[in-house]
C-alpha cells in the first residue's frame, strides 16, 4: 500500500533522524517518477527534511526557504496528503509551527508527524526495530555524523 521508499523515508525521518539520508532516499524515489516535475509531493517530504537538517545545524536562512517551498508543495497537493497516511489539517499546522519556529530562531527541536494509519505507524516501527532505532525518538545532537553528514560523509 506505502511505497517502500517512503516507509524508509519515514524511518529515518522519525527514528534515526538521518534528514540527509531521507533527502537521498526519496530522491531517488521522486526521479523515478517525475524527474522534471519540482513541485511534486515527493519533493515536499524532501524539502521538508532538509529544512529541518539545515535548522538543527543553525543555518536559519536554508531553514527557512526550503521549509516555505515544502509548505508550498504540500499546499498544492493537499487533496493527496491522506494518502500518504498523514492528516492533512495537523501536518499543515505542523509545518506552520515549523517555520514559526524558524523566523523566531528557535532552537531545533526533532518533531513527529501526524499519522492517521495505524498499520503505516507499525510499518515504520517495524523498519526502527529492524535498525535499532527508537521510533519518534529525538535527534542525537552529540553525533556529527548525523548533524553535519553533508560534509562528513565522504571522511568516513
């Protein structure tokens, strides 16, 4: 029913907290299906995840523009969100908070997202047990690796 591309998305997104890696991963998903296509859903959840990377290293400028372009998108494509097992009006609400934060240069805080399926919640629980992550835990702050990996990524 979930794109598995998703359901590894969301993994990292609510369990490793890896938002590089979750750009990376659906990336690739989005090209498979619309390479040309930059307002695409896919690149929602993208743009989402990078605003909160660029945020939790304190660039509030990268924050700031990639969180409005992602509200944008899911704007547009507001009739799909369900789709993707989400609710639409607190997922909207949450992006709100999210760039509210952003303009009052609060610190990063990790957030959760608003799932109205039960069986995608035990999907992506499913894919943290299988990676020894906590599901809905909160970012790791002490691990360059993961605040940083843009840049660190190819030291290792």
């Amino acid at each position: 029913m979930y794109d598995d591309a998703y359901i590894t998305y969301l993994a990292h997104f609510l369990g490793t907290r890896d938002y590089f890696e979750c750009h990376e991963i659906l990336e690739d998903r989005w090209k498979m299906e619309k390479p040309l296509d930059r307002d695409s859903i896919w690149v929602a959840f993208i743009q989402l995840a990078v605003s909160l990377y660029h945020q939790r290293r304190g660039n509030d400028v990268g924050a700031l523009r990639l969180i409005q372009k992602s509200k944008q998108k899911f704007y547009l494509h507001h009739m799909m969100i369900a789709k993707f097992g989400l609710n639409k009006k607190e997922l909207l609400q949450t992006l709100n908070l999210l760039e509210e934060n952003i303009v009052n240069k609060k610190p990063y805080q990790s957030i959760s997202l608003p799932f109205q399926d039960p069986h995608l919640i035990d999907l992506v629980k499913r894919k943290c047990g299988e990676w020894n992550c906590t599901f809905n835990s909160k970012s790791d702050l002490s691990n360059p690796y993961i605040v940083h990996k843009h840049i660190l990524r190819h030291s290792l």
